[in-house]
C-alpha cells in the first residue's frame, strides 16, 4: 500500500540545548498536524548580545496525508 508524506522544514530554537529546540520545534508542529517522522538536518548556534548561548536546529518534519 502507497503512503504520502507532506515535508515541511521548520527552525528550532532553545537557550537549553539542541535537543531542546528539537523537541520544541517537534511538538509545535505535531499542535498543527499529527507528526509522522521528523529529521535534524542541521545544527548551529550563535551568542546572543546578552552573552547567552542560542541552539538552533533545522528539522525535516513529515505528515501522513
């Protein structure tokens, strides 16, 4: 049986950790639509004016049509 999949690419973001804004971005976009399956495909961060730590994180994120 043949199944489609909507991808989309959404941005995470977290002071916490990678993992963190994974899981925000995940959970955010399984509000919306249930998720199906999701993929990190990259990584990155920055140092906010503040000082503070910023995780971002490129997530592939699939629903079942």
């Amino acid at each position: 049986m043949a199944s489609s999949f909507e991808v989309v690419e959404r941005v995470g973001i977290s002071t916490e950790s990678s993992s963190d804004a994974v899981k925000k971005v995940v959970s955010e976009a399984n509000e919306q639509k249930k998720v199906g399956w999701f993929e990190v495909i990259e990584e990155r961060g920055r140092v906010t004016q503040e000082g503070e730590i910023e995780f971002q994180v490129r997530v592939k994120i699939g629903w079942k049509l």
